[in-house]
C-alpha cells in the first residue's frame, strides 16, 4: 500500500507510516525547510512545496494512493496559548482541507493527527464537523486518543486521531505494557555540550545503555542535528537555580527581571527535564527554553528528536530556529506506527 501525507512538515507521520511498512509517495509541505528536511528522509516522495489550498482538482487526482495521512496546524485547538484557541483563527478551516483529498483519491483509509485541544471545550465543534464530513463521504470513523505511556514514548504528550476507513474497523485499542521510556533512556549517551554548540555532525563517546537509544542509534558511529541555541550569559545564569523537575519559580525573582509579570509564565518555562522520567511535551522547546537534566543549556535538536522517537538518521533542515520548530511540529513516529500497524492490519 502507499499513501500521501500532508502538512507533512519534517516526515513524523511519514516515519512512521515506514515503520508500519507503508510506502508515502507524496507529500505537500509548504515551508521551505520543511519540506527540504522532508526530502532528505524520503528522497523517494514526491514533495509538493506548495500552500495546500492552491492545489486543483487536477493536482490532487493525479496523487494516486491508498491511505491519506494529515496533520493540520493545531495553533488554533492548543490548550497550550488561549491567544489562538478562537474561532476567528485562519488556521481552523485548515482541518478540513483533507476531506478534499478523500473527496477526489477515494483512499482506503484516512489519518488525521491533531492536538488533544481539538477533542475538548469549544473546539470539538470543529472535530464534530470533521467526522460528519467523513461520514458523509461513506467513511466509518473513529477518533482514538493516544498518550506517550501507550506507545513507550519517552514524553507525556497527548494526540488525538480521526481515522476514517471505508471498510468496517475494530475499535483501535492501543496499550503499552512494558513501562514508559525516561529522559535518560533517551539521552543519555550522547556526547556532552556546551551552550550554543553548533557542531552539525559528531561521533558518540559512550554505547548506549537502554534498548530505546540503542534502537534510535541503528549502529551508527555519529550523530547529527546534536545543536543548541546559543542563550545569553543571565539566561545561563538561571540555569544554575533550577533543579531537576523545577523551573522558573526556582530562580531569584531578582533574576527575572525580563519578565514583566512572573506570575504569568507557565510550568513549562524554564523546566529542567528529569532523568527518571519522562519529559514534558516537546512543543516549541526553545521559546519554554526546556533545560537539560545535568548540563547548564537547552536541549539539543538531536536530544529533543529522540525524545519525539526520531531515529538519529532522521536529518532535518533549515537554521537551528527551523530545526527545532520542525522537531517540536512533528507528530511522533513511534505513535503513528503504532497505530498505523492497527488499521493496516
């Protein structure tokens, strides 16, 4: 079988799709970067770097393919910024942009990945309507919500997917039963740094001690991608207050005098990771400035791309901004396989 995936950002869905032995054949992707890291992983796809709406009928018919995968920009159904979750966001409509590709390609199958947001408060609407539109295209749906826990992901994150398929499916039951991977599991052997390392490429300096390192290493000797935003000298100094599991409440209100209100910053800012569990969500981890759990600087892209089941062959592109926002963008490939190898049977 072989499918499409689109908003296909870096390939999350797409790497999955190739650990559940689907072959993706095309992919829309509108960012440059993305689309660029994109082609680096799947130089065999068809990468349409295009605004998805500008697509004709013509365009979309010719996209032959067995399953559609999506997943749409989830700014406007995030729990996470209130500024955006509202309905006058650009960015809803853009959840229902797949059910024109079902429309023309009749596939077997469709996978839309979203945010936890959009299964809640007033954005179920919009999660509502997206399952009436499938029906009315003769699709049986479900909505199946997968956590971290299920899947063995090293993070507490929470997806929502709608899965439309045109024969009848049992209901997706996805359970994890050998434990949950920690930070350290997946982390912890590669090589040290120090704020705003900017070596692209460099050899590992320890085996890796956990079956998920060893799994995402593949028998490499190097790893890419292993950089880190380069923070001012008092952001560093920050750093030094926070113990593991803490954040910005551990650092001297005389230090944060940046923050005009400190009283409005979230759990996330400035979080120091745990080695002995696993992480918060990787969202956009520069701007919460995530920190490492024993080195006085922010996650790596490698660092953060293992934490979100990338494989260490996995390459994105771009300047390190559009590298870890590629990386926090991306839905999990462990958590797409997962539920891929379910449908496809």
């Amino acid at each position: 079988m072989n499918g499409i995936d689109l908003f296909a950002g870096a390939g999350g869905l797409s790497a999955g799709a190739r650990l559940a032995g689907l072959d993706v054949v095309h992919a829309v992707e509108k960012d440059p970067d993305a689309a660029a890291a994109y082609k680096l992983n799947f130089p065999e796809a068809t990468v349409h770097r295009v605004d998805i709406r500008s697509l004709t009928d013509e365009d979309i018919s010719s996209m032959k393919c067995d399953v559609i995968l999506a997943g749409p920009p989830c700014q406007s159904f995030s729990t996470s910024n209130q500024r955006t979750r509202h309905d006058s966001n650009p960015l809803n409509d853009f959840i229902f942009e797949p059910v024109r590709f079902v429309q023309l390609l009749n596939p077997e199958f469709v996978v839309i990945e979203n945010v936890h947001g959009l299964s809640i408060g007033t954005r179920r609407r919009y999660l509502n309507l997206l399952l009436e539109k499938l029906k009315q295209c003769s699709y049986n749906t479900q909505v199946c919500i997968i956590s971290g826990a299920d899947v063995g992901l090293p993070q507490n994150r929470n997806r929502v997917f709608i899965i439309g398929s045109k024969k009848y499916l049992p209901n997706i039951n996805i359970g994890f039963r050998d434990g949950q991977p920690t930070v350290y599991d997946a982390i912890h052997d590669l090589p040290i740094l120090h704020n705003g390392a900017s070596v692209d490429v460099l050899p590992y300096t320890m085996p890796p001690k956990t079956k998920y390192a060893e799994t995402l290493r593949d028998r490499l000797s190097c790893c890419t991608g292993h950089l880190v935003s380069a923070n001012a000298s008092h952001i560093i100094a920050r750093y030094a207050y926070i113990p593991q599991g803490g954040n910005w409440r551990d650092i001297p209100a005389s230090m944060m005098g940046t923050y005009k209100d400190r009283q409005r910053c979230h759990t996330g800012i400035y979080h120091r990771l745990r080695f002995d569990e696993p992480a918060k969500v990787i969202g956009n981890f520069r701007k919460n400035m995530l920190v490492h759990p024993t080195q006085s600087r922010g996650l790596s892209i490698r660092e953060a791309a293992r934490l979100q089941s990338f494989d260490d062959r996995h390459q994105f592109a771009g300047s390190i901004g559009k590298r870890q926002q590629q990386v926090g963008n991306a839905v999990p490939p462990i958590m797409a396989a997962a539920l891929l190898s379910q449908i496809l049977g």
